[in-house]
C-alpha cells in the first residue's frame, strides 16, 4: 500500500531553494522568491533503515542576506528525525527540529549543507515526500521538496536484474556528451548541481593549483593510465579533510611516447565518423535514470572491483578462518591485478587459476586512511567467502543467476577466484574451474568467447533472475584495448531486452568498474572512523544507468551509491539477506551508501520501450567470430 504523503509533523531547519536528489522519487521546485533550496537524500530509506537528507541553502537575490534564516522542515509519515540535524554554523535542535543562523549570506552563495538523519519506521511503505522551507534574512521564502522511494523493493515487479558491467571511466570523462549540443547542453551540466534535470559533470580540473580544461579524446587510444590503488592515492591528493582531487600526475601514463600533455584531463568526444558514436550512451542517461553519485566501492583496479560486485568484498578469507592464505588475515582485502599469472597455454589464470609465480598485491584495511601500505601475496590467489549467489541459491524458491563472461581465466571474471565456485582442478600451470557452476548442463558461469550467448539465450526466452555480463576488451570501453564496439554492445542488450517478454519485469543496471585513472572533479567519500571502517572503501565516481520500465524517465539522480547499493537493490527485490548475514559479516551490501532507491519509481505507468539507436545491433555481435581479446591486466 502506498504511504501518505500527508505530513505527520513539521520540524524547523534553515534552508533555501529547491531542488532534487538521487535517493527519493522525483522533486519538484517552487521559489516563490530570492531563496532557492536543494534537498538531496542518502542512506538506506528501507524500513527499519537510516536515510539522510542534505538541504542547501542559496542566496539567489541581488545583496546579501540580512537578519535570521530559519529553515522548516516537514517530514511524512513514517520518517521520524534521529538527532538534531547539523551544519557547520547552523544552530540547530531536535525538538522541533530545527536550525537557524544569522551571518549575512553574499548574493550567489550558499550556506553550508546542513544534514539531517531520519528512521525509517518498519511499517513505512510507498513513495512519501519531503519538504523544507527557507524563510528570513530579508528575501522571500522558498520550498523545496523531494520525493523519497520507501525501499527499493518493486514488491514483485521486479523479476530479472541484469548488470552490464564495463570499464574505466568517469561521469567527467565519457558523459561530457550531455553538455554539448547538438547531444546535449551546456545548461544541462552543472558542477555541483543537486538538480533532477541537471547533471553533475565539470568540464576541467585542476592539476596542482593549474585550472585546465578537459581537451577531447577519441573512446580507442593506444596509451592507458595507472588506476591501481597507488594511482588513487596520487590523484587523490589527501589534504587531510577530504581528496584534494588535483594529484593527477602525467608520469602514470603509458606508453609515455603516446601519452599527450595532461593525458587524464581529457573527455571522450560524443562520435568520431567511421569509427564509433556514444550516442547509445547518451540516448539510455537521458531516456532514463543517470546517476551521476555512484562511487566505485573499492579504490583500485578491475580484480577487486569485479570481486565487490560479485560480493560485496574483495577479502581473501572469513573471520576466524583457518584456510586463509598463509601470513594473512579477513581484513586483508585483494587490492591490485595479478602479475605473472600465465598459464601455459599463453592465457591468464586469475584467482583460483593462478598458476605457480603468480603475484598480487593486498591491503590491510583496519590501517587508516590514506593506506599506501600494500602486501605481496605470493600464490594461493583463491579466496573463499560468500557472494550473491549464494544467497540466490540458497532462497526459497531457488532463484537462477548467470554469469556471462568472455574467458575464464580474466580479472574481469570474477567467479574463478572465489574456492567454492571455481573448485579448481587440472595441472598446477593449467588449471580450470571444475565446480558445478561451470560445468553442469546449463551452467551458471557461461564463458561465451565473442558469440554474445547472452542475446540468444534471451532472444530464446531465458532470462535468469539475476545476470552479470562481462564484456571482451574490444567492447569495454577500456582505454588501450577497446575497438569503439561498447556503446553499440551496451545498446544491443538493452535493445534485446527490451524488445523481448522480459521487458515489463527487468531492471537493467549498466555501470562501469573502475574510474580507469581518467579526471574527475568529486572527491568520494572515505570511511575513517566511521561504524564500518575500511581504508580501501570508497573509489572514485563511475557513470551508473537505470534501464526499466519502472526507471524515471529523463532523470538525474544524485543519490550517492555504490556497488554495494546494487546488490543491496537486488537484495530488496528479492527479500534477500546481506550477503554476510549468515557468517556475521558485513560487507559493501549491508552498509551501502544508498540502495538506488531514487532511480526507480514503482508507481509510475511502465515506461514503453523504444529501441536505442547503434551503429551495430545484435546480430554483429552474434556473428562476431574473433578472438576475445583479454584485458590488459588492469
């Protein structure tokens, strides 16, 4: 049943404009003055959940503010403040809930955030709405109000996730399409924006104290950049606060005699003739839901990422495990790609298929950040803890899941590192996953070389309840190996699923793993000091897309998430534990920064799916008969 909108009480709370944020289910603005306000939300607005709620207040007049600024704020039923709320310079209370301040704010400026924590009542259910008002200071009072998604739960309308997981990029580097007519505009693009028709991409940064503007690139180069975890911490640039988001450093870029001046301070331009278009690209963010606060979870490469998005973890063991590898513990984390690894037919052997040589880095992760303090784990690269599929096949019914990826031995495929999925077996320096999963008629893991099974199998009506798909290098969008296929590929399965009866019943998420050591202007958030710490969490921004008939439609959402948040989705939608629950442990799903609450509105009337335009559709990729090219070990 869906909640009321109606008020269950007011709260004062110093605010100003209006505007939107990822994390509800819509906004809308109404200044009726020289205030405006931007509400955003956050946290985990399940039931029985903590949600936050970020308001900002503007000075849009001519002069400066003069006398008090109070803001009132009006929670719906089932939310219930937890504290006072809190801003820098703000005095605020919890009953009423309330803040206020008198400092005289200049034309065009804004007062620090202020943020309020609200408990999500265990009976809450629906689409509930948030308001907050600014008043005082001598300019008009302005309301800004935000819808919020109780949960990300469909209440069953929801039956298939697929994750189309690609590489290496950021808002900043591939979606500067969205600001550039004739694809976009530059009004659409507003650095800091919190607004739902706006998105939060900048088109330069800083290298030092030198401001440069973001010079375009075509998506195929023949250099990449370091985006290991030394690389995050170089263009994080700690400041001791917060990344100071200007380290990047022109020496991490390889093979330096193809690297250009400021190689990381580029954007992909939106087409290049004959060779590539993004339009798929910016045809999907601006059809449906864009999330331009999605934060890679771990802060490194492709290995580990791969790992959380399968787990919620890259850990190497459980708590108190006695087969964890030798001089390590559970709060070791695999931070880096393997070296070495080979095997002897010329092919990689990642994880459980490591042949002997191999190496790869680790973090401690109870060390505090910034941890530039890595371990070398020699051999012995399988892993065992929970993942999703467990919890899938552990549900009552069985839920299906699958896994589709180009070779078994990839960093990108994440199931061969992990013990009891794998079951390795064969010669030390060739070996091969030997489980179930991979060998047992209609396998769960489904190594498709370029043959695109996933878009036969769903043209042939199957669809598992949850399915990965791992591209090959050559329609991965990763710098130094793609071909320019990826937007055509991403727009082929979308095309596929929308087309097919799955359509009223999916929800399509398509990310990318790793910030792949292009600009961005965001600094992420760092979990010092907090109920979960873990100096390897989080990365940097990644670009993240909403596909369903139940996604907003032409929507920014600025809701921060992570890859956690997208198993906690898939865990809502299915009424699953967290992965960890069952051993006690908690991993990137249990502690999400937001579970894409604010992407989908279930009470909306289904979107009708309309093809997405590509320079090549299903059947190339079905046809393709090349070798799959492996990433190049980042």
């Amino acid at each position: 049943m869906k909640a009321k909108h109606g008020l269950a009480f007011c709260c004062a709370i110093c605010l100003i404009g209006v505007l939107v944020g990822c994390g509800g289910s819509g906004s809308s603005v109404s200044s009726s003055g020289s205030w405006s306000v931007g509400v955003t939300q956050s946290g985990s607005f399940a039931p029985g959940g903590l949600g936050q709620y970020s308001i900002t207040a503007t000075n849009s007049g001519s002069g400066a503010t003069s006398g008090p600024v109070t803001v009132t704020n009006a929670l719906p039923s089932g939310l219930t403040p937890s504290g006072a709320p809190s801003g820098s310079g703000w005095a605020c209370t919890e009953s009423p809930v309330s803040c206020t301040r008198s400092d005289a704010l200049a034309a065009g400026s804004s007062y620090p955030v202020i943020t309020l924590n609200v408990n999500v009542a265990a009976g809450a259910s629906g689409t509930v709405t948030y308001s907050a008002t600014v008043s005082g200071g001598g300019l008009s009072s302005a309301t800004g109000t935000i819808q919020t998604q109780i949960g990300a739960s469909g209440n069953g309308k929801i039956q298939h996730v697929v994750i189309i997981f690609q590489e290496n990029r950021t808002p900043d580097n591939l979606f500067q399409g969205l600001c550039i007519p004739p694809y976009g505009s530059a009004s659409a693009c507003v650095p800091g924006t919190t607004q739902n028709n706006q998105y939060n991409i900048q088109s330069y940064g800083y290298v030092g104290t030198t401001k440069i503007a973001l010079s375009p690139v075509s998506l195929v180069t023949d250099y990449d950049q370091d985006h290991g975890h030394d690389g995050f911490l170089n263009d994080c640039n700690w400041n001791g606060t917060q990344c100071a988001m200007n380290g990047w450093n022109a020496d991490q870029c390889s093979p330096s005699d193809n690297c250009p001046a400021n190689p990381q301070m580029q954007y992909v331009e939106p087409s290049v003739s004959g060779v590539y278009s993004l339009q798929p690209y910016l045809t999907m963010a601006q059809t449906y839901t864009f999330n331009d606060n999605m934060f890679q979870t771990n802060q490194g490469p492709s290995f580990p990422a791969h790992q959380y998005i399968l787990s919620g973890t890259s850990a190497v063991c459980v708590p108190g495990a006695a087969d964890c590898p030798s001089g390590t513990t559970s709060v070791d984390f695999v931070a880096g790609n393997p070296e070495n690894d080979t095997r002897s037919d010329g092919t990689a052997g990642a994880g459980c298929l490591a042949p002997p040589g191999s190496v790869l880095n680790l973090i401690d992760t109870s060390k505090p950040f910034p941890n530039g303090n890595l371990l070398t784990l020699n051999g012995n690269e399988c892993f065992e803890h929970p993942t999703l599929t467990d919890l899938l096949d552990n549900a009552t019914p069985a839920l299906t899941w699958r896994y589709y990826a180009a070779l078994d031995g990839d960093i990108w495929t994440a199931p061969n590192a992990i013990s009891h999925m794998c079951d390795p077996a064969g010669p030390q320096d060739q070996l091969y996953c030997n489980g179930p999963d991979w060998t047992k008629n209609n396998p769960n893991v489904v190594i498709e070389g370029t043959a695109a099974q996933v878009i036969t199998d769903i043209q042939n009506g199957e669809l598992a309840n949850v399915t990965w798909i791992i591209p090959d290098s050559a329609d991965s969008d990763h710098a130094d190996g793609n071909t320019g296929l990826g937007p055509s590929w991403v727009a082929s399965l979308v095309n596929t699923i929308g087309q097919s009866q799955f359509w009223g019943s999916t929800a399509i998420i398509v990310a990318w793993d790793d910030w792949g050591g292009w600009y961005d202007h965001v600094p992420p958030p760092v979990r010092n000091g907090d109920s979960y710490p873990n100096s390897y969490e989080y990365g940097y921004r990644v670009p993240l897309i909403a596909i369903s008939p139940y996604a907003k439609a032409a929507y920014v959402s600025h809701q921060q998430n992570d890859f956690g948040s997208i198993l906690k989705f898939i865990e809502e939608q299915f009424s699953l534990p967290t992965v960890g629950d069952a051993i006690g442990v908690d991993y990137a799903d249990s502690y999400a920064l937001g579970d894409l609450s604010d992407c989908f509105d279930f009470s909306q009337t289904p979107l009708t799916f309309t093809a997405i335009p590509a320079d090549h559709d299903a059947k190339f990729f079905q046809n393709r008969t090349d070798k799959p090219l492996p990433p190049d070990n980042d």
